[in-house]
C-alpha cells in the first residue's frame, strides 16, 4: 500500500500522485506541466502501461493534460471521474491538442529554416478524442467499488463545475487506511457553484496549497470594482483585455457582466459590447446550460427556475474563427475582450495582448492564479517589455490583478478545510503550490499540531507503515527556451531510470530465469556506461 508523487509536488502544475495497492496503479490526475513547472511534459515518470485506473478530480489541463498522452503510451484501463468533469474534459482536451498540433506546426517553420528536426506535438486531436473511450462516470458522494480493497468517492469541491475531492477507502492484507486527494479546493461565495463540501476522516490528506500563503481580497466588491475599470477604460476609447481560463472562469465573468448590464453599472458606454473570443468557452459554456442537477449554488438554481439565463445580456458576441478574431484587433470601437489561455502562454490572448500592451488607454485584467515562468506572471511581476511572435512589445496598458476572483480556495479556507478533520490525520501531504509556499505552509500545519510535509517529486511513502520509503528530488525546473533544450535529454534519462526502478520493484514473483536474466541485462548496462 503505497503512495507515489508524480506532479505538482513543490509545484503547481502537472498534478499526478499514484496509489499502489493489491497489485494494482491507481493514479490521481495526468496533468500538464504549465511555465517553469515544466520538465518535459513527453516523459512520464512511470510505465503507462501498467496503470490501471486513473481518477480526475476535475477538467482543468493542469490535472487532465496528460491523459491523451497517457493513452498514446500504453494505458489501457479505466477513467473514472464526475458526470460533468467528463463532458467539460472532453471539450477541453480536444482545445488542448488542437494548441500541441499548432505550435508543433509553428516550431516546425521555424525549425525549418534554422535546419532543426521536426518536432511532434505531445499528442494530437486523434488522440484525445480517443480518450472517452475509456472515460466511466459517476456523481457526487456516490460510493464506486473501483477493484479489489478499494472504494472511491468523489466529494464536491467548490473549484470548477462537477470538481471533487476524492476518499479513496483502501483494504490490503487486513490493513485499512483512508486517503483524501483534495483535488483543487474552491473559494468560497463564488457565482454558479457551490462552496467546497468539508470532509472529516482521513489516515492520509494530499492537499493543494496554491494560496498556502495569502488570503483574497472580498469577493462581493467585484462586480463594481470591474464596473468602474471597464467605464474608465473604455471612455478613454481603450479595451479592456481579460485573459481568462476558457471553462469556469469565462462563466463567472459573464455571469458578473450580465449583473453589470442589468444595474447600469457602465456609464460611457451603456450598451458596451462583449467578445468571448474563445470556441472552447463557447463549447464550454452550452455544458454549463445543460443538466446541472446537483452542481449549481442556491442562486443559480433560482436564476434557471426563473428562466434567466446566467450568461446571456445583450452585445455580446461569441467569437468562432481565426478571421473573426483577427477582426476584432482592426476594429476600433472600445470594447470588452475575454480570451483564452487564462496564463498567457498560448491561445488568441496572445494576439490581443501583442495589439493592446502597448495601448496606455487600455487595460489587461487578470482574474485568475498565474505560475512562475508564464507570460501572465510576468506582466503581473511588473516587466516593461514582453516578446511575443518575434517582436518587442511595450507594456503601457495598465494592469490588473484581482485575486479575490480565484477560484481557489485562500489561506484561511485551506487551513478551515484541513481542520475539519478529526481526529487529525496521520499525515498530511502538501502539494499543488509553488515550492516556497508548500514548504511554508506544510510547516504551519506542523505548527497547528498536524504531522505535514512538502514531498518531493517520485518520493514513495508506505501507507500501511507510515513510513517514507523513497525521498524522490528536487528537479531541475524549466526557466528559459535554452535551458528546456540543454536539459530535455537528461530529463528523459531520469524518468527512464524512476521507470526501470519501479519496473524492478515490481518485478517480485517473477521466475527465477527471468529476474536472473533482468539482473544480468542491468549489470551489463551498468557496465557498458560506467568505463
């Protein structure tokens, strides 16, 4: 019985952690590597062929963007995951691969011309629509047999539409133990969905520590705080740019644009017109119509039963092709634009930030966590010039950040989410946040009277011994184009030595010929590269 980190460990991106048990994988989330979180997203740090489960505890590509890529290597198991994180993965997935085809295709002009090898995407639009094939839903609180010693419940998590933290009830040789996996925990108040469901008993606690560090400014100021910038704005005949995650967050803000419409909130221009220009949050935003049953807060619910929609109000346009967006950037009427990537890093935002930084009469609006390393931190970080397709931008647009629209929990929700367990667990372990702040808040836990840690990334703890078994490392974090490249091959190195080691210790049971002969096959290899 044992508990394996796999992503997002002193992190934020690229969530993954695997229980082993009964002879079985069972990973929690395949996710992304996102900014400087990025190792090399190719290499997976375990054989995929020998998972057999994989639990989604929700849509977003920092824990679901590695399925495709999971599939493509070897996984041939079952995906279990909530209702309506399966139809928002599948929309988003399929966005995901459309962005690995592009910049694959856009490198490889580049490469081209600088004599480079061509580069393949991570995976393609293929591959992720292959992925429901192995897709198994269930709903919340819902109790899942999933194999042999182990029950699984999803518990609603308060992030996203259809997020769940997950119990995980594990039995091996008469041993029980309980594993909470946080999944992302939500901020509290927020349009639409619920407030995080609080859980009690656990042996073990993986949680997320995003905020670890810092608390939200208050949530109810918003709706005019974003009124008076989107007046001042566009009075001054500037836009107001909002990088925006595609699934949730482009949600809220309609749903806060439609209350600002309502009250006339916006005086230069009244009747200002709104451009989602995104085809997944178009996509995204018909499942956020559909069958809600047992998803939406008590306001929401109250706003379909009267046959109001949450997302609609008048001048707003939902932008589809290329041209259309390209459009938007020669018009100049003042105006509303919400794209995705919500960090920058690729999308449409792109193209509208290159068209409007520079703009002193506009305003770029964050709303949502940016990681170290992305395009969205750095201008938050306060650069004065950014690169973007080849040409030096400056950055004039004034720029905001409003925290308190996270759809994260902050610190004092994480610390009222962990001290509903009781009694406390044996061990609780802190990921999904930036080095400094898992290490700090793991030890505030510790001063709170909880046994917490920060583990390192491939650490293996016994949960049956409560006892760490390997201490994993701290790898060497992407920084600069360069540095990915020098370091891409020796990474792959590491990650096939983590494969071979967990190769070996499964390799128990087999024949005496066969683990003789693996020895020797080792020993010459060992051999080979040690002159």
């Amino acid at each position: 019985m044992k508990l394996y980190f796999y992503g997002a460990d002193r992190a934020v991106t690229g969530s993954c952690h695997c229980v082993e048990i009964n002879g079985k994988r069972i990973l929690v989330d395949c996710g992304l590597q996102q900014g400087q979180d990025e190792l090399d997203n190719t290499v997976l740090p375990f054989a995929p062929g020998q998972i057999d489960y994989v639990l989604i505890t929700h849509a977003h590509i920092d824990h679901t963007g590695r399925v495709p890529l999971l599939i493509k290597q070897g996984f041939c198991g079952q995906i279990l995951t909530t209702r309506l994180t399966a139809k928002l993965m599948e929309i988003m997935l399929l966005d995901s691969a459309h962005i690995q085809e592009s910049d694959a295709e856009y490198m490889n002009r580049k490469g081209e011309r600088a004599g480079r090898e061509p580069v393949e995407p991570l995976y393609t639009i293929v591959d992720a629509q292959n992925v429901s094939k192995y897709v198994r839903t269930c709903e919340y609180e819902q109790t899942v047999p999933l194999c042999e010693g182990v029950e699984v419940t999803f518990t609603d998590a308060g992030h996203l539409l259809g997020s769940a933290s997950i119990t995980m009830k594990l039995c091996e040789d008469g041993v029980e133990k309980t594993v909470v996996f946080s999944g992302d925990i939500g901020n509290v108040n927020q349009p639409i969905i619920r407030d995080p469901q609080l859980l009690h008993a656990a042996d073990y606690v993986v949680t997320e520590s995003t905020y670890g560090d810092r608390n939200h400014a208050p949530v109810w100021s918003y709706t005019e705080e974003l009124a008076a910038l989107i007046d001042e704005t566009l009075s001054r005949g500037g836009n107001v740019v909002i990088p925006s995650f595609a699934v949730g967050r482009t949600q809220e803000l309609l749903y806060f644009i439609r209350e600002i419409k309502d009250q006339g909130l916006v005086k230069s221009v009244k009747d200002f017109p709104v451009y989602i220009d995104s085809p997944l949050a178009k996509a995204a935003t018909t499942v956020f119509c559909g069958d809600l049953n047992g998803y939406l807060d008590e306001e929401a619910l109250e706003l379909v039963k009267d046959g109001t929609s949450m997302f609609s109000f008048p001048n707003l346009h939902l932008i589809e092709t290329t041209e259309e967006s390209r459009l938007l950037n020669a018009n100049t009427d003042p105006k509303v634009i919400i794209s995705a990537s919500g960090m920058c890093d690729a999308g449409r935002i792109r193209h509208h930030l290159k068209h409007n930084l520079w703009r002193s009469n506009s305003a770029v609006v964050f709303v949502g966590f940016q990681a170290q390393g992305t395009l969205g931190r750095r201008l938050l970080d306060g650069e004065k010039s950014v690169k973007m397709f080849g040409e030096e931008i400056a950055v004039q647009a004034k720029i905001i950040n409003y925290p308190g629209l996270s759809s994260h929990a902050d610190h004092d929700h994480l610390v009222e989410w962990i001290e509903a367990f009781d009694p406390k667990p044996q061990q609780v372990f802190v990921v999904h946040g930036d080095a400094e702040v898992s290490l700090a808040y793991a030890q505030e836990l510790v001063g709170k009277g909880f046994a917490a840690t920060a583990p390192l990334y491939t650490a293996c703890y016994d949960l049956a011994g409560n006892m760490l078994l390997e201490a994993g490392y701290q790898p060497e974090r992407k920084h600069t184009e360069a540095q990915t490249r020098a370091n891409s091959l020796y990474g792959k190195l590491l990650a096939a030595g983590d494969a071979l080691l967990a190769l070996i210790r499964r390799s128990k049971g087999m024949s005496n010929k066969d683990v003789a002969s693996f020895t020797s096959q080792i020993n010459n290899l060992i051999e080979k590269w040690s002159k």
